[in-house]
C-alpha cells in the first residue's frame, strides 16, 4: 500500500496531525478551529497559520483569512504550552531494520494524547533512533512499565501487526497485589469487557467473555503477593480489570477501584504492573524472539 504524502514534515519527533472538516455553519477556518479546540485562542492559530503551521492536504498554507470547506483535510502541528518532563528514561532491547523493542518506564505514554506530546515514548525514540516511520505495533498504559514493540519498515508493518491480531504472541506481565489465600491457583479470569460510564475506563459486565488471563502466583509476601498475568486478549485495562474482579487490586492503580484526579500521580508509587516479556516468531527472519524487560517492580 502506497503511503499518502503528508504536507508537513515530522518536527522534533512529532508527527503532525490532522482534522477532516465537517458540515456546519463556520463562517471562515479560524472560527472553526476556535471553537473546535477552545484550549487553543484565535491568537495562537493565527500565529501558526501564519508560520505555515497549517496547510491543506496538497500542501497550501492555510492563512487566518481561509474560508471554511467543508469535507478539507487539515493538517497542523500540536502544541503544550506546559508540559510535565517524566523524569525517567526508556532503553532500547533491540533493532533492526524492520522492528525495535523499548523497555519503557512508568508514568511515560506510549503515544501523544492529552497533556503529552513530547514526554513520550513514540517522540522520544524517533529523536534517539531518527526514524520518523517508527509505529508502535501495540501499546501499554501510561502507568505501565516494560516491553514495547515497534515497527520500523511500512513495509513490513503490517506481518507484525498480524502477530498481535491473530494472538501468536506470548505476553508475560507481572503484578503487586493483596494475597488470596482462599483462591487455587493457578487460575483463568474470563469477563466481558465493555466501556464504562467515563470515556477513560472499562468496566466487566455480564455476557459473551471477551477477555481471558492466566493468572498464577510467583510469591507470597507478608504485606502483598506477587503474581504473573498472561492475558490472551487485549481489551483496554484488562489486567487491572480482571485483578479486581478477583478482590486483588493491583497495587497504586489511580482508576480502579477509586478514581483519582489527574495529575495526581506520585512518581514514588507507580503502578506495580509491568509488561515483563514478549516472545514470538519474527515474520521476517523467522527467528524466535524473547524480549524481557530489566525492570523490577
């Protein structure tokens, strides 16, 4: 499959994004932008627009006096005006010319989202490596640490994307949490999950399981227990969902069973989750691969 060419090239790590434009009754482009991200004043997008930081999908700047079209394509680039440094650093497994493999820490994103566009894992290897084609092939919580896959070739891209799809790879997670003593390990945890109430979490529910971990005990200490988790599926939270339904919270989750706010994370008690392993047959080369992560929880 042939790429689309973008009209705006990757700038320090980051790609730029991009909005098809709906019906509506906008008199010009900057109204619309306006009102479409109120984070960002008519100030701010008349100064990109006027340093060619907006453009259609030919490659036209975008000037504050455009008209308003509906069904364009534009492109721009995202800013933060404040964004929080994560002060710990990812290392890098493996490489080749078609697939890297990262150990990432916690409280760092896999991708741009919200209030992070450079603080990520994604920006923070295109900067180290120089590939602006780097994708990540699946993805781990924000509050996660460990084993991250990466594609490197298009070419490629899409036989590992496979790897994950067709469930031909082996995830090995470890967690923290409180001790089931009247529980027989080990044990399946199969659920249905479905999105919740808020547009940031998941919640189990009756119905067709759509999720299944392996879930057996590695030690039992005296104030939590210490388990690995090997899911077969990839539904969002599924780990910390499927721990809680099991009445063993994992240990420091900000969302479940209590919501917190955000930015209420405190870097002295991440998460204790961590993606400790993947191993599978590489599609290209056909060797077995086994990545584990130097982390401990």
């Amino acid at each position: 499959m042939t790429a689309i060419p973008v009209p705006l090239p990757v700038r320090e790590g980051v790609a730029p994004s991009y909005i098809w434009l709906p019906q509506g009754p906008w008199p010009d482009l900057l109204n619309f932008l306006t009102e479409r991200f109120p984070a960002v004043d008519a100030s701010q997008w008349q100064r990109r627009m006027q340093a060619g930081d907006v453009r259609d999908a030919r490659g036209s700047m975008l000037l504050p006096d455009a008209g308003y079209c509906a069904g364009m394509q534009v492109f721009y680039y995202r800013e933060i005006a404040h964004e929080p440094p994560i002060p710990f650093d990812e290392f890098i497994l493996y490489q080749d010319e078609h697939l890297l493999v990262a150990d990432k820490p916690h409280f760092l994103p896999v991708t741009p989202s919200g209030r992070f566009l450079h603080e990520t894992l994604l920006v923070r290897l295109k900067l180290k490596t120089g590939c602006d084609a780097l994708v990540p092939i699946h993805r781990l919580d924000r509050e996660t640490a460990g084993v991250v896959a990466f594609s490197l070739n298009p070419e490629t891209r899409g036989r590992y994307q496979a790897l994950f799809r067709e469930r031909t790879v082996d995830k090995v997670y470890e967690a923290l949490a409180p001790g089931r003593p009247d529980l027989s390990f080990p044990l399946t945890r199969r659920s249905r999950i479905i999105p919740g109430e808020r547009f940031f979490m998941m919640k189990e529910s009756g119905g067709e399981p759509n999720s299944h971990t392996e879930i057996e005990v590695l030690e039992k200490g005296l104030s939590c227990w210490r388990y690995r988790l090997r899911p077969s599926t990839g539904k969002t939270h599924q780990l910390r969902l499927h721990m809680l339904g099991l009445d063993m919270p994992i240990l420091n989750d900000l969302l479940y069973p209590v919501v917190h706010p955000v930015g209420a994370e405190n870097y002295e008690k991440p998460l204790k989750l961590l993606a400790r392993s993947l191993s599978f047959i590489d599609p290209v080369s056909g060797v077995r691969h086994c990545f584990e992560s130097a982390r401990t929880l």
